[in-house]
C-alpha cells in the first residue's frame, strides 16, 4: 500500500497544481453544483474509475482513495463530497492531508485534538471537514453544503 504522502504528491498536488490553487472548490478540481458528466470527467481524468454498478462512487487505481459524489433527490449539480483515503499511519496520514488542506483552503480552520478533527468554513454555505475515522489509517474528508441536511452526515 502506498504511502500517504506519496498518494498526496502523486493524486491530489498535481491536481491543485494543474488547476491553480483557487480555481475549483475541491481538492479533486470539482465545483459544487458542477453536472454529473462533467465531475465523472473531471475524477477520470485524474484516474479515478467508478465502482462496479455504482454511479456515484469512484475508486483510484490502486484502490487506496475513494470518492463519492452526493446529488440531492430532483436537483442538478453536486451538493457533497466524500474522499475516503486508506493510509500505513494513521499520523502521517493525518498530517499530510490536514498540511494539504490548509494550503489549498486556508490555514484558518477549526481543530479537535481529541477527535482528531478538522472543519473549515468555506463559503456562507459550504464547508469542509476532515477527520481521521479508523485508527488503522482509514481518513475522511467531505465538503459539504449546509441546505442539504439529509446529505450531511454531521
């Protein structure tokens, strides 16, 4: 299994990079309320291949970093956001996304050492938050939108 900070420089840098770092709302180049087509496009062309049978859920090639994309019940556009990253250590793992997203987002963010979670702010209605689920290395980062409560899993 590759290291998370290989799977950072090797997935997601290049891929702020290749954008500018504001060019889109997520760390994967996707823009809320972006079309279906046009987020499936945007997350192959970034090596990501959707799940047997499954629209919505994406996987890596090497099967370490999942994405699932949350439309609401008769809207267009992506509401959510959620990357499930499996890392070796849980630390690094923590470190080397939170280091991430802060310089992708902004180093204002809110943290809780004790739940090891992070949440961002990042427009009147959307946020992000990061936080390490599974002590074996398993890390979660989702990007929400506050009017789609039934989306939200916090």
């Amino acid at each position: 299994m590759r290291s998370i900070k290989v799977l950072a420089i090797g997935l997601l840098m290049p891929a702020i990079l290749q954008l500018g770092l504001w060019a889109q709302d997520t760390v994967l180049g996707l823009n809320f309320e972006m079309e279906y087509a046009s987020a499936r496009d945007s997350l192959e062309s970034r090596g990501f291949v959707a799940a047997a049978g499954e629209d919505y859920h994406f996987v890596n090639e090497s099967g370490d970093t999942e994405v699932e994309l949350c439309f609401a019940k008769g809207q267009t556009g992506l509401k959510c956001l959620r990357i499930l990253i499996q890392g070796s250590d849980p630390d690094e793992l923590e470190d080397t996304a939170l280091e991430m997203l802060s310089q992708f987002h902004s180093e204002d963010f809110d943290y809780d050492p004790d739940m090891r979670e992070a949440w961002w702010k990042l427009d009147e209605f959307h946020f992000l938050n990061a936080a390490l689920i599974d002590e074996d290395g398993l890390y979660e980062i989702f990007y929400g939108d506050i009017r789609e409560e039934e989306l939200n899993p916090y």
